[in-house]
C-alpha cells in the first residue's frame, strides 16, 4: 500500500515510475493495488500485452533482462526513462542483474526505492551498498497492535537432527536438507500435529526441497486433505489455477519449495508449516509472514515449527533492530540466541504450544511442574495481608458492576472447557460460576468457549484460595490433639 500510494502522487505529477519484483505473482498483486488506487499503468512481462506509452509500469526483472539487457541479442529494447525506480523484495538487490538496472537509473538521476520486510540477505551482504537511507515502518507487533496483522501461535513438537548437512552462502545446502528432512518420521509427525491443532485451517507448508514438498502434499491427500504441491517447474496457468483454488478455499492446503516465501499474497491462510530449518532470519520471516495478514473472521495464526527455527531465530513480532551498514542489517546470532535465552520460551506439555512471559500455558491452561531454585532476594519486612477483609471488598466491587446475562454465559462455558480438559466433575463448574457471581447458575447453555488468560488466573486464584482454607482447617483439628498429649 505505501508503494502503491508512492506511485499515485508520483503519476499526478506525471512523473515515469516503474515497480520491478521478481516473480509473477508479485507482478500481478501490485497490478491489482494500482488498480485499487485508480493508477492506470503497463506491465512488461512475458504474456502480457505491452503499453510502454504509460507513465507507470510493473515490470519483472526476468523480462527487463530478457529484453533489455541480454547482450546475446542483436538489437536490444531501451530501458524506460524512469523518475523513480521502485525495487519489490529489495534485499535481493545484490545480485548482479538488479545492481545493474539500479547503477543504470542511478547514473540517469532516478530516485531508487526498495521496499522489504526483511532488510537482511543470507549472504552477508549489506544493502548499504546501494542505499543510502533506512525508513522503518512499524514492526510485525506495532501492526498486530493496530489491526493490520494478526497475532501468532507458536507449536514445535520436534526438532530434526541436522548433522552432516552443510551451510552454503549462510543457508542450509538444499540438496543435503532434503535427504534429511524426508523421511516417513518427521512427515508423519507434521500430518498428525497438523490434524490435532489446526484440521480447519487454510495451510501453507515449507518443504526442504522439491520431493520433499511432492512427498509431504501426498501424505496430506492420504488422510482426505485437499493438497497440492506447487514449484519452480509448475506451468504458469496450472500454478495460477491453485493459487486460485487455495484463496477460494477449494484447496485447502498447499506445499511449496521456495516458490512462495516472499510477498505471496492470501489473507485466508491461517496456519503455516515450517518443514524446512533454514539458518537465514529473513527468510523465517518471510515464511511466517505469509498467514499474519488480517482477514474476516482470522483470530491469529499458528505456526507449526518442526526444525527449530523459533529457537534459532526468535518469535516473529521480535524487535530485530534493522539497521542499514555495508555488512550485517541486525544483532547476530549469538546475541539474537542470548535475548531469546533471557525469555526462556516455553514449550507446553500437554499442547506443544511455545509462549513466553508467564507460566500458565494460554492455550490450553496447563500449568508446568515446577523445579526448586535458591533464588536471590533483597531485605524486606513482611506485612499481613488480611484476606477475609481483601476478598469481601472484591466481592463488593464485583456486586457494584453491572454483570450482562453474555458475560456470565461466556464464564460459565470457560468453566465447562477447563473441567473437561482436567477431568473435573461437572459440578465443579457451578461451584467456580457461584464463587465468581456468588449466584448459582440458572438457564446456562452447556456450550464450551476457549480458556482465556483471566479464568486460567481466576481458577489459580480458587486453587489458592482453597488450599488456603483447608489447611488452616487441618491445623485447627490437630491443635487439640498436640494439647491432650501435652496434658
């Protein structure tokens, strides 16, 4: 969208524009946002009808070398006189074929834009190279926090042993990964975490290469899945049609081999596998990025992590502090590891789910066995905290708010669901509704809704306050028997 507006006002003021990606798909989404914006404009891409009349073009980078710069051909096409270059997917501007259409502009006085979500290549190398400013737009969080995206869910059930496979240009070699990652453990372990967490959702998976993706998409179709399998060698008419399949919902899951990691539009997907570990920060993030964008009725995504990237590279909303240098675009490795340490991710027990910042699991309530510690701690005087006086004032707010017919339902289904993961009797759930509305429940529909944070808090908050209670209960029966025996 900020490319897209760029290029509106540049048009107003009839100033040449061209947006240049590297792949079909990303050709024909911009095509659809300038449309959106009302920009009439040209493609120049094999297939497609050329209008170099037009002031704003969207060209493919295969077809401006094609055409423009192959130096095999007798009589090569001018390249477009251009007031702005903008570069999709810039952190691929590196290679040799992109560095020299920008040098061209460059010398010609375009003002050169390149546009990524992650300012870092595999390689090593420096976008300062070629760029002189950074402008960061709001981070992965910032843009959950305001609608944009949609929060992730983190599962990692298992994490392949990679020894013996090499790393090549800061990535794992494809060939070596393959033969590691296909294999009929890890394939039936992504089927079955895949149809326990998410059977409902639209799914993309990442494979390690080109079998792996085939062998992964047949597994899916054995147990009923609408699979397919897309690559590089795909026809371009059969790759559209299940592209449209998959947004249409017809498809349901689609397996890839480094086809549609990077700007890959489909808002419906929810839920990713990641059947491939890669060494390269940006392209885990580029990988889980596909099922983040905001959709009708999308909650959040989940992200089905079976080689480890979450440990070797964060969470997706972390702040990676991008920075423009002729070497490294953020922290290394080793401190990324050491901030991911500090957050001592967890992996729940019972649900494979991987969150941080407290210890009840969110997702399914399950509280992890606690490991004794000395912990350090400062002087301090302690003061009674008296209870019965504490729990009758919350009880008096509680009494003091309006509570809806909708909310005590909504509590009362949450009650439902815990008992029934735990194993608890059903009356459990009216004696949690009376302590929470001092009310029996009356009418309630037995329907169960997801456990939130805050019952979990609240059923912990019982818990204590029952063992409280029964063991002052068991000290006041002993007490008699301690004062015959001293009698």
């Amino acid at each position: 969208m900020i490319g897209a507006d760029i290029i509106r006002a540049a048009d107003e003021k009839e100033k040449q524009a061209m947006f240049m990606a590297h792949r079909r798909e990303l050709v024909r989404q911009t095509a659809v946002k300038l449309f959106d914006f009302g920009v009439a404009h040209g493609i120049i891409m094999a297939g497609e009808r050329m209008d170099h009349w037009r002031g704003v073009q969207i060209a493919s980078i295969d077809t401006l070398r094609a055409r423009y710069m192959n130096p095999k051909k007798q009589y090569q096409l001018p390249l477009p006189r251009l007031a702005i270059l903008m570069v999709d997917e810039a952190h691929r501007s590196m290679s040799p074929t992109y560095r020299k259409l920008i040098e061209h502009y460059k010398a010609e006085g375009a003002i050169i834009i390149g546009l990524t979500a992650t300012p870092i290549r595999g390689d090593g190398k420096g976008l300062g190279v070629l760029y002189n400013y950074m402008v960061q737009t709001p981070g992965v969080q910032e843009l959950i926090d305001m609608g944009f995206l949609v929060p992730p869910r983190y599962y990692a059930p298992s994490i392949p042993d990679l020894t013996g496979v090499h790393i090549r240009k800061g990535d794992y070699v494809e060939g070596e990964l393959q033969q590691v990652m296909d294999k009929r453990e890890p394939i039936g372990d992504i089927v079955e975490n895949w149809q326990r967490v998410c059977p409902d959702r639209q799914t993309i998976v990442f494979a390690a290469g080109v079998r792996h993706s085939i062998h992964i998409a047949e597994k899916f179709k054995q147990v009923g899945v609408a699979a397919e399998h897309v690559d590089g060698s795909t026809a371009t008419g059969e790759r559209d049609a299940m592209l449209a399949r998959l947004r249409s919902g017809e498809t349901q899951l689609v397996s890839n081999c480094m086809v549609l990691t990077e700007g890959f539009d489909c808002p419906p997907l929810s839920a990713a596998v990641l059947a491939r570990p890669t060494k390269n920060i940006g392209l885990y993030i580029q990988m889980g990025g596909r099922v983040l964008r905001a959709y009708t009725g999308k909650e959040d995504a989940i992200i089905l992590d079976h080689s480890g990237n979450l440990y070797e590279h964060g969470f997706l909303e972390d702040d990676h502090g991008w920075y423009l240098s002729e070497a490294n675009a953020c922290a290394s490795n080793e401190e990324r590891q050491k901030k991911l340490d500090e957050k001592k991710p967890i992996t729940c027990e019972e649900c494979a789910h991987v969150y941080t910042g407290q210890l009840i699991c969110p997702m399914c309530g399950h509280i992890p066995a606690m490991r004794g510690k000395d912990p350090k701690h400062r002087a301090a005087d302690l003061m009674e905290v008296r209870r019965k006086k504490r729990e009758a004032k919350e009880r008096r707010e509680r009494k003091a708010l309006p509570v809806t017919t909708e909310e005590k339902q909504e509590w009362y289904s949450m009650f439902l669901s815990y008992a029934r993961m735990k194993g608890h009797k059903h009356g459990s759930v009216a004696h949690k509704y009376k302590e929470r509305f001092d009310e029996w429940p009356r009418d309630m529909k037995q329907v169960e809704r997801k456990v939130t944070e805050e019952c979990v808090n609240y059923i912990t908050h019982l818990n204590i306050k029952r063992a409280y209670r029964n063991k002052k209960a068991y000290a006041a029966k002993k007490k008699p028997e301690r004062s015959n025996a001293n009698a």
